[in-house]
C-alpha cells in the first residue's frame, strides 16, 4: 500500500482522487460521487477498459505535478502505456484541461456525470489514449514507440522536459530498449531534459514481465550501461519525493549544460494495487488478472459490495466538494495553469511562428537554383540532397532520420555540410557534430518514433530509407494514420508539420532481399487526404514534389524515388503543374493518321523510362500505331472522382497496360473502382527471382522495355 506523509497531503489528494476517478469510470453510469448506497443499476452493464497499469501511473502524474510547481519545469508527458486512458484522463480532468476544449467536461455535479459515465461510449474519453486529449503524442495500441516519441519532443528544444512512462510490459517490445540508445542524441542545454519512469508492476496481461524476475542490482547495471541514472522507489510519498528532489538538482544541471546521466524512476509496486485483494474467491491484486478487471466485466448483484467497497477506500467524501469541484487540497498540488500537462503542448503549437518550410513560394525560390535543364541526367536524390542543404540554411532545427543510409542515399552533401548528430570527441571517419544535421541509428522504428516525437512537439524533419525496409514502420505508420484521423476530427488541435519519408534506393537496382515496395500496399490503402504518395518521373518532379511535401499539416506524406540518373522529362515549371494536377501525358504517333490507341499508365520513375523507351522503339518499328503515356505523380489522382480524369473525351479506356514500382493488385483495386479493367493488363513487381546474376529486376518482373513492347 501507498505510504503517506503530512508533507506530502496534497500529493495524496491528488492520488486518491486519480484513482477514484479512474474506477469510477470503469464501473459507474450513475450516483458518480456515492451519495446514496451503490446498487447495480448504477453499474454499467459491460466493464470496457483496464485497471492494472493506473495507480502506479496516478501516483506518478500526482508527483510529476509536484515536481513541476516545485520547479517551474514545462513539460510533456509520453505515456507508453496505451491501456491506462482511465488514469491519464482522471489527472488531465483533475487538472481542468478539458474546461476550454470540451466544457461540459468541466468542474461540476453535470460535468464530472458526464466524464465518468461517458468513459468507453463517448468517442472523446475511448478506452485506449487517443490524441482526442490535450497533451497526447502517441496513442494506445502498438507498444513501444513512447520512448523514442519522448527523445523526438525534446530534441532541440532545451527549455522543456519529457516525462515518459513505460509499463514493464512495454520494456520488452521491439523498439523500446534501442530507444535507450537514442540517449545519445541529447545534448546538455541544446536539447531538452528526459525523466523515463518505469512502472514495474510483475505482470504483463498474461504473464509476469521479464524484467521483474530482475535483481535491483541486475536492473541497476543494466540502465547504468546506457548512460541512465535508475532510482528505485516504491508506492512511497516520501521516497519518491525524495528522488524528485535528487532529479531536480540534475536537471539544473543539465540546464547549466553539464552532462549527466539521465534519470530513470523504477517504480516497483503491485500491479492493480489499491484495488480489491480478492474477486470471487481469487486473487486479483498482484497478479494479471488484475491488468483489466478481472470477473468484473459483467457485474452481478454479488459484485456491487466490491465495488462500492473499491471506491469508499479512496474517502470520496474528502476529495470533492458539494458542488462536485475537486477539494481544494488537490488544486494545492497543481502546477499554474500555463504548465499543466494537459495544456503545454498545445501552447507551444500555437505560440510557434509560421515555418519558412510551410510558404511554398519561398520554398519554390530557395530551390530554383537545383532545377536541372531539359534533356539532362541526374539523380533525383542529389537534388534533394542540395535542396536539404539549403532548408538547413534556413532552419538548423530541421533534422533528417535515417538508419544508416544517409551515404547509400545520396545524401553525402548533407553529411558534409551538416554532419552526423552525435558527440564530437568520438572518433569518426565521418563529421560528427553534437547539432548533426543527421541522426542516424540502424532502427527503422526509432527514427520513426523519433520523427513522429519531432513533428507533434512542432519542429519539422523528414525520415530518408531504402524502400526495401520502409515496411518495418508499416505499423507505427498506420497507428499514427489513426492519431491523425482522430486528431483532424478534434477543431481544438492546433496541427503539427506533416510526418514526411523518403523511400528511395529501389529495388529495381537492387539485389534480391532489397527488394520490398510491401509499403506501398499500407499507403495506397488509405484513399483519404491523409496520405500523400509521390511517384515523381525525374528530378524536377522530385523537387516538385519535396516541396509540395512541406506545404500539407497533420498528413502522411511519402515520396517514392530513386537514385540513379533519370533523363530530366520536365522543366521545373512543368513539374509544379504536374504535381498540382496529378498526373501528366506524353503521346507518341506513327507517321500514319490511321492509328490503332493504345494506353500505358506508367507509375514510378523506372517504368516510366521503360514505357517511353518501349514507345520509341515501338513507332520506329509500326505504322498505324498511337500510344499515350499516363503518368501519375501523386496518389490523390487515385481517388475515385480524380481518376476519372485521366483520360480525356477522345480516349477510350480499352488496350490498356498499367506498368507499376509496386505490387500490382493494389493498383488493380484503385482503377477497377472506376474502370472496367478485365481486359486490361497490369505489370508490377512479383518477386521474380533468377540465379542468373545478371537478370535484371525489371526483366524478371516483366516490367521492361522488351516485355511491353510484346503487349502492344
């Protein structure tokens, strides 16, 4: 159990009416304050969310307010804990950060009625944390991602802190330990300060934790050996005041640019603690039947003694006030109102000027000077690299992601220019320079993570990789599309830069493994203005559409190119068009107006130069022959009302080829809602394989210049 101390009673307050509330949203529909005797209409008739993970996390959020009123700290909190919404959503009411966003979630008898019987049926207070609350940056669901989305927030942004809490559950997922390396991106007084907090609490949902079964001795090595300071504490006010006071002298210190181990809370407490020690004859505190709620999810008339015994034990009497305002105990323990939890994050948004990336006038004149001439050949990555360069001219803060590819990408000029973000006394072959203009870690998830952290506390960067293994951040992708379908639905938000890739080194010039455009099937999926996909021709339109990147807020935005030499197809001024329009044209006729139309729809820069060489040959070769290329550039041309667009009155949609950069059924799928494709052709990638060294990945798929030329 919790040990208290007089010096601490606001604290205590705050922890008791957390944890309240937190229950009494899993449970109660009516009679939310207990002023009668509880009965089992009260109860909402199915139990949706969990309890395990939410005292420990109340008990933290309670210290954490104190901290920051000791300190005068700004801070973010990063909660790794997805399933704990009903604790993150009892501290963000109790600290009145709804009362400007949703008021009639404000302090009061109806407000506090609404918030407790809303919770799992009102889509504003889900089950999981969601961005539909203030403060959040990463949402429940996929674990592991907190950490780094924690490092991303701070990263040049020396005057805030972030509280990150990861359950020891969460510790084993993928990204999560590696995310202890990216400790090595943060600089004292140049970068913001970092409090990681383990709530080591024995259980998973099913299982105990690995890290449990660790001795403290074992548990302190460990973290010591990735630069963390570990403190040990227990459901002790005392305690944990104490090791607050200990960080707090270390965030001076690092505030005076003095480098220090980063602190690290292990809070070791029994999972579901405060809870009751037995339902229905078994256990439940202290074990994983606790981490939901046990066999309390269909509450009988047997179950409502436990219940109202559950919440009684937190005194509820003391902790609101008649007209259902917290005590005044609690509003004791608040930090001011600017330095809320709940409130820092959108401030900072708002407060932020508009970003030179976001005028795209003034982009388009930054970069007039890389557009290459007619006929030309380039790299589209070489441009990009140039046109990097000069955003970092403009923007120190603006960062590239990359796990370790940054040279394989054509990305040398940044390297050289800006350096690689690290500590400058290691010894390199390559520049390295505590404000790098690269961070570069060989995990695909934590530069995401890093990226996503990066883009929602407002500053703006772009995550640079190999398509081939792009598709190892499918899944943060796709959650954080569900942050953003949710987040653009909340007028409230202030919206953040766009999260931008760059997929580049193809598989078409690769060798077997490297081939894997597997993301693109995640992308295209998501036929909304959420996601952006941009297939560019040549490096023109890869300037083009870089920019066009910048221009969008709160959106996914992907663009899709290689890095060998393309001939340059379009003028810079072409390019804007072609981006703006979607799409672009290229026709090709034999000498004989008697044509026979044929239709190639050619996405992605290789097989546009095979469908361009294949027509060369093709009218050098027939008489009677037209050809029209259609290019897309941007995947809003696949929405259903724009892909109408694409063939003009005099066209007739027959003898089509489709020749595609990615697998071909997702393309299938995105012109069969418009068009009648069974007799159409469609070319793709297939993972065609050869033993033959020699055979080229456009030759074994059947996407080259020869194999087109036979459907004609």
């Amino acid at each position: 159990m919790v040990t208290e101390d007089s010096n601490y009673q606001s604290v205590d307050y705050h922890f008791r009416a957390a944890n309240y509330l937190t229950v009494a949203q899993l449970f109660l529909r009516e009679n939310v304050l207990l002023k009668r005797k509880l009965n089992l209409e009260d109860l909402k008739p199915v139990i949706l969310g969990h309890w395990g993970a939410c005292p420990a996390i109340n008990f933290l959020y309670a210290h954490f307010c104190r901290y920051i009123r000791i300190t005068g700290s700004s801070n973010y909190l990063i909660l790794g804990s997805g399933h704990a919404a009903p604790a993150l959503l009892a501290n963000l009411y109790l600290e009145r950060s709804f009362r400007e966003i949703y008021p009639d979630l404000d302090y009061g008898i109806k407000g506090l009625y609404n918030f407790i019987s809303g919770f799992g049926l009102d889509p504003r207070l889900q089950t999981e944390v969601s961005s539909a609350l203030p403060g959040v940056t990463n949402t429940g669901g996929e674990l592991g991602l907190a950490l780094a989305c924690a490092v991303g927030s701070i990263l040049n942004n020396p005057k805030r802190t972030a509280f990150c809490i990861i359950g020891d559950g969460e510790f084993e997922a993928g990204v999560t330990i590696p995310s202890l390396l990216c400790r090595e991106f943060l600089t004292p007084k140049k970068d913001g300060f970092l409090i990681l907090a383990i709530n080591l609490n024995q259980y998973k949902m099913g299982s105990r934790s690995l890290l449990s079964a660790w001795s403290n001795k074992r548990i302190e090595s460990f973290f010591s050996s990735f630069g963390l300071r570990p403190f040990f504490c227990e459901l002790s006010h005392n305690q944990c005041g104490k090791t607050f006071t200990s960080i707090a002298k270390i965030h001076k210190d690092w505030i005076n640019g003095i480098d220090a181990r980063i602190p690290v809370i292990i809070l070791k407490n029994q999972k579901g603690v405060t809870g009751p020690k037995e339902i229905d004859g078994e256990k439940f505190v202290g074990t994983h039947r606790s981490h939901k709620i046990g066999r309390l999810k269909y509450p009988t008339a047997g179950h409502v003694q436990i219940i109202e015994q559950w919440l009684k034990s937190y005194k509820p009497e003391g902790l609101f006030q008649n007209n259902g305002f917290p005590a005044k105990e609690i509003e004791n323990n608040l930090p001011k109102k600017n330095l809320r939890i709940g409130r820092r994050l959108e401030m900072d948004l708002k407060k932020q000027k508009k970003p030179f990336t976001a005028d795209k006038k003034a982009l388009i004149r930054l970069f007039k000077k890389e557009a290459e001439r007619l006929g030309s050949s380039v790299s589209p990555m070489t441009i990009i690299s140039n046109a990097i360069n000069h955003l970092r001219e403009r923007n120190k803060t603006f960062i590239v992601f990359s796990p370790d590819e940054a040279e394989s990408n054509r990305l040398n000029m940044v390297v050289e220019k800006n350096g690689i973000r690290g500590n400058p006394d290691w010894e390199s072959s390559v520049p390295i320079r505590c404000e790098g203009g690269i961070i570069e870690i060989l995990n695909e998830n934590c530069c995401h993570g890093l990226l996503q952290g990066y883009n929602q506390t407002g500053r703006d960067g772009i995550y640079i990789t190999y398509e081939a293994f792009a598709p190892i951040t499918a899944s943060p992708i796709s959650q954080y599309y569900k942050f953003l379908k949710i987040s653009n639905s909340c007028g409230w938000r202030t919206q953040a830069p766009s999260l931008k890739y760059i997929l580049t080194s193809s598989g078409w010039r690769n060798t077997y493994t490297h081939q894997n455009p597997d993301l693109l099937n995640t992308l295209l999926a998501k036929t909304d203005n959420l996601v952006d996909v941009y297939f560019p021709s040549d490096a023109n339109q890869a300037l083009a559409c870089f920019t066009e990147m910048f221009t969008k807020k709160n959106s996914i935005q992907v663009l899709v190119v290689g890095k060998t030499n393309f001939k340059i197809l379009r003028s810079i001024e072409q390019a804007y068009k072609d981006v703006q329009r979607g799409f672009w044209t290229k026709s090709y006729w034999s000498k004989n107006k008697s044509n026979k139309k044929f239709y190639i729809i050619a996405i992605g820069d290789y097989m546009v130069k095979e469908a361009m060489d294949a027509c060369n040959e093709l009218i050098r070769q027939r008489k009677n022959l037209y050809i029209k290329i259609i290019i897309p550039v941007c995947s809003k041309i696949f929405y259903k009302e724009s892909l109408k667009m694409i063939f003009n009155k005099k066209d007739s949609p027959k003898n089509v080829i489709v020749v595609c950069t990615g697998y071909i059924n997702i393309f299938r799928g995105l012109f069969g809602g418009v068009y009648d494709t069974k007799n159409w052709k469609f070319l793709g990638y297939s993972d065609g394989f050869s033993l033959d060294q020699n055979a080229s990945a456009l030759e074994l798929n059947e996407v080259n210049k020869e194999n087109l030329i036979k459907y004609i």
